[in-house]
C-alpha cells in the first residue's frame, strides 16, 4: 500500500542566493521545518563542501524544528563544488582550503548570519555549528557577536586564534576526539583554559574518537560519540535559541 505523505509535515529544502559585500551572491542550502518555522542554525561545512552529508546534517536539524541555512563556504573557488574524503577528491578539498582567503571567508559570515536572521521563517535566535573549518567559522560567529549560541566539532585552528576569546559572549559548546591527530589534546586544553573563566563553554572530549568522529560516511565515524555530541548540541541549541520556551 502506498503511504500518503501530507508534504505540510515534510522539511523542504532549496539552495537560495546570499548576498556578498562585494555585490555578487553566492548560495546557501536552506532546510525548513515541518512547522516552516523555528529557531536559525548556520551550518558551516568541512573542507569537503556543502557535500551529501552536510546536506543530510541540514536536513537532521531542520527535522527537529530548525531553519538551517548552510552555506558554500568556498564559492569564490569553485561554486556549489563539493567532495568525496579519500584519494584525488579530499586532495581537490585540501586544494580548495588552500587557495581560499581566510579573510573573504571571514566577511561572509555576518551576510549569512544576516540572510538568515532576516528569514521570515526564523523565529527565536541564531546559532552556529560547525564541523573542521565549520567549527572554527562558528566560534568566529561567535567571537563577531553574530549569534546567539554556537557549537564547534573538531574545530581545526580554534587553538590559534585565542586572542578572540574573550570576545565571546554567547554560550558554546566544544566538541572533540581523544585520537584526534589534527587537533591533539595538548590544543584541546589551551581552548580549554582559553574559556576557563566562563562556565557558558561546555568541552567534551570522546574517548576513542578521531577527527571526523560525526560523519557516517567516514572511516573515522564512531556512533556513540556522535549520538551523544548530537544529544547534547540539539539541548544547547533548544536552551539558547527557541524563543518563549523552558528546556530542563
């Protein structure tokens, strides 16, 4: 039998325009919820792009009642492109990370925090999660003021620009693997102590994982680590971001 699917109970999703400082637009995938409206996450994607799984990671937040908006971090290179993580395809990504202006990067982000926020559908705050590069644009957003809760995976290079922490005034959540070769435990506890005065920044260190632990479609991919990451960012993001609402 043929299961009727009501499409006002479905997420819907579309890649819509972001307007550049420069006057040129580049595009972002955007999840909407079954209730079309709720609170805004900016999703920023690996190296890899606004690839299979990061649209899947849009579309897992949008299911739970967030309007997700990812955008293509690195457009001035090669628009919409995305990878694979092995072989040619993730030696194309490293590419593309190395080519790319850290700075042009950076001026991006208050027009994507932007396009969101002025969404109709957004309701509440704006949040950013962020996975590799991701994580480090998210505390970047945070450190700009730009949003209202952030959470950084594996956030390669956070441990580098300390110098922004103070600036961070939002409540964030950091995410890490105790195996991870990118970003060694000793990285780890300089962020650590970085927010050691704040107990709005919640670390998380989980036993056995690697660099990449979220991502199913990864040989480093460990289930419970990223259950448990997820659990606890879904909690973050309903506490800080859902407007009129008491999350216990």
């Amino acid at each position: 039998m043929k299961e009727n699917i009501d499409e006002n109970t479905t997420i819907r999703t579309s890649w819509i325009d972001i307007p550049a400082a420069d006057g040129r637009a580049y595009q972002g995938y955007l999840a909407l919820p079954p209730a079309r409206t709720g609170p805004g996450i900016v999703l920023f994607q690996e190296i890899f792009g606004v690839n299979r799984h990061i649209r899947a990671v849009a579309e897992q937040y949008a299911q739970l009642g967030f309007v997700v908006l990812a955008p293509d971090v690195f457009w001035r290179q090669a628009p919409r492109e995305s990878f694979g993580y092995v072989g040619d395809e993730a030696a194309r990504a490293r590419d593309m990370l190395i080519r790319a202006d850290m700075a042009e990067i950076g001026a991006d982000l208050e027009g994507t925090v932007r396009s969101l926020r002025t969404r109709p559908e957004v309701t509440g705050g704006v949040g950013a999660l962020g996975f590799c590069i991701g994580g480090r644009l998210a505390y970047l957003a945070a450190a700009a003021g730009l949003v209202e809760a952030a959470a950084c995976y594996y956030g390669g290079g956070i441990q580098d620009q300390l110098q922004k922490a103070a600036a961070v005034r939002c409540p964030m959540l950091f995410h890490y693997g105790e195996t991870d070769p990118m970003i060694p435990l000793a990285a780890v506890e300089r962020v650590r102590a970085a927010f050691a005065d704040r107990d709005t920044a919640k670390f998380f260190v989980y036993p056995g994982a690697s660099h990449g632990f979220n991502c199913w479609e990864r040989a480093s991919y460990q289930p419970l680590a990223a259950m448990q990451a997820h659990g606890r960012t879904v909690l973050h993001f309903a506490r800080h971001l859902a407007a009129g609402t008491t999350v216990a």
